[in-house]
C-alpha cells in the first residue's frame, strides 16, 4: 500500500463523479452515497431535506471518500476534508445543478425541472470548502476508473 | 425514494463484498472502503493496523455503508451501525480470513500466506455487531447488484 501525492488525489477526486460523504449524526459517523463534483477546491452536491443536510447543518465538519476499485488488491482511495456550506444565490444553484446534472442524459421530467428550476426551495445545493485531503493505493494505480465513476 | 425494508436490507447488506466503513477518528467522520462479509447479524472484515483499527479501537462505534448504483436514480443503499469487536481466537481469524480471501481466486503469494497464516500478529480481524439497519432505494430495486460488488 503507498500514500497518493497531491496530483494524484486531486485526478481521482476530479474525475469520479460518486463518491461517500461521511459526516457527524447524533454523535455517530453517517455515511451516504453522493453524485458531486470536484472544482476550485471544492466538492459541490445537491439534496433533499433529510438526515444527511440536518447533520450537515448542524455539524458543519464532513468528509468524501471517492474510490477507483479494480479488485481487492488493485485500488485507489482518497478522503477530503471540508466544511459544509449552502449555496443559496439562485444563480449560482443554478450553474452548480446544471453542471451535476449534464452527465446524466436521460432525466426525468422531475429532474429536468429540478435542473431548470434551482429555486426550488426543497432542493439544498452545497459544497464541502475541502483543507485536507490524503489517498492510499495498492497494486496497479494507472488503471482507469471503473465506468460507474466516470 | 423508498424506504426498504428489513428483507432488502439484508439481502443488499449479504450480497456485496465491498462496503464503506464510516467511524470517528479525531472527532471527525472517517470512510474507507473494506472487503467484507455479513453472517449471523455481524459484518466482519480485516485490516493491517493503521488509523481505522486505531480510531475503532478508541471509539467502538461504527457504520457500514453499502450500495448498488445502477445510475443517479436507480440505487440502493444500506446502512447498518453496530460495535466493533476485534475477533482474537485463532480458529476464529482463520475461518473468517479464509472466508474473506475465498472471493479472490488470484491471490499473490503474501495473501495466501496470509490466509493460511491467520495468526500473523500485525493482521486484525473484526467485527462489527450490527444493531441497526436502514435502507433507501430510488428507481428500479430489483436491478441486480453490480458486477463489482459480488
């Protein structure tokens, strides 16, 4: 197992697009699978009310574990820490929705909407303002990403 | 988005091979993905030693966190919480090593040794015993599990 440098955290962290944001609920690790993006420093996401933006909100320390797993022994795993924000300008919801949803082709008439309409007062867009990042590797760390990260 | 219930909850939680472990380290959540299987109620994987068995060790509590995602809005995802043990009589490593390595058929000569080995000192084996299980799913949950998850 080696530790990653710096570039090499930054490309798996750019190039995925799901990854695991950990956080603090009731005083116990809360882990949930997220669709994000990586820019500027910054891990952008969106959600709905529930438990994960309640633990956000109300312990604005979290982390995102993104992972490129070939097999058991050929892997790459990185951690970013951050600190919760809400995005509330419209415009900048806006961009930020438009950029999570463009890898996704085939949109419902919900999300469609969703993706159009980023008042929507229920849908919560944030970013983890990211200080801290590591990553561990063992095996082979040039293989590309599996299809389901990119 | 559903909630599911206590079957499919299982059935997710007994058919994937990787999870991500989410506990507290320094006082901040902590994820890293691990192999591991699920039997008898408990989650059990292994580990070298390094900061999780260190941050399990200090605070028992812990989550692990599974899922099969097909796309953005066709996926499943459990969260079971249990208490870390560590498992220390050697039949017991052996058994549960042998059992975590058998789903990897091209092992290198240092895994088999350790599979074989299973009282190998700086090799820790454990548990979670899990006393709380969630589950949500969005879209199809009858799609099978991604290949890399079995």
């Amino acid at each position: 197992m080696r530790t990653l440098d710096e570039k090499e955290v930054a490309d798996l962290l750019g190039a995925a697009r799901i990854g695991r944001l950990g956080c603090l609920a009731d005083g116990e690790a809360y882990v949930v699978p997220i669709n994000y993006f990586f820019a500027g420093g910054a891990v952008y996401s969106h959600s709905l009310p529930g438990r994960k933006i309640e633990a956000l909100r109300a312990h604005g320390r979290a982390c995102l574990q993104v992972d490129a797993i070939e097999d058991s022994f050929n892997w790459r795993s990185v951690l970013a820490y951050g600190t919760f924000e809400e995005i509330r300008l419209p415009v900048e919801r806006r961009e930020i929705l438009q950029r999570l949803l463009v890898h996704f082709p085939l949109l419902t008439p919900v999300e469609s909407s969703m993706a159009q309409d980023a008042s929507a007062p229920d849908s919560i867009v944030f970013c983890l303002r990211i200080d801290h990042m590591t990553g561990v590797a063992e095996g082979d760390s040039n293989g590309s990403l599996n299809a389901r990260f990119e």
